[in-house]
C-alpha cells in the first residue's frame, strides 16, 4: 500500500510512471502523421524513439543536441535512445525536408 501511495505521489496525478518509455513517431513530408504529439516521461526515464520518414533527414531533440540525433533513411525504422536526465519541454525537430526545420513533437519531462 505504502508502495503505491509512493508512486502515485512522485508522478503526480495523471502524471506518467516512472521507467523506460519508447515513442512512435511516423513522418510524411517532414510532418508528423502518428499522435500522440506530445510525448510524456520521468526524468530519468530510459527514452527511445523509433521514427519512420518516408524522405531522408536528419530528427534532434533540442537540449539533448550532442547527444541526439537520428540519421532516417526512407521507409527504414531508426531507432535511438537516450536518458531524459533533464526535467522540461523538448522539442523534436526534422531538419533537412523542409527550410523551416519544423517542430514535430516535443518530449515533456517531469520532475521526478
């Protein structure tokens, strides 16, 4: 019982659990098709994102730049992993369809 008041309490209500989280995202023209948009986790979180583009690009999570960012060749799933280390907004860009380089998703970290 004590153990479920924990976890209820450190994630907040309505708040995501914490532990390893993978993300679907599917692009078509450099836009996002898949949902959710936003995507939650728990700082500390092991997050893996598996992205299909139907163009090639280059995907990166802002704040996460060194050490994140996805080569997606056409119609291959890529795979990558990272430690959501940080609490915040993170915002997932396509660069390399379109001039605008757009926002596609976000990762929203919460506070563990």
């Amino acid at each position: 019982m004590l153990v479920a008041l924990y976890v209820a309490l450190a994630h907040g209500p309505g708040g995501p659990a914490p532990g390893p989280k993978t993300f679907q995202i599917v692009l078509r023209g450099g836009r996002l098709v898949s949902s959710p948009a936003i995507f939650d986790a728990v700082e500390g979180d092991v997050v893996t994102l598996a992205v299909l583009s139907d163009k090639p690009a280059t995907l990166h999570v802002h704040e996460y730049e060194q050490q994140f960012v996805v080569t997606l060749d056409p119609g291959e799933q890529a795979l990558s992993t990272f430690a959501a280390n940080r609490a915040g907004r993170f915002a997932v860009h396509v660069m390399g369809i379109d001039p605008s380089h757009p926002e596609v998703a976000a990762i929203l970290v919460h506070p563990r």
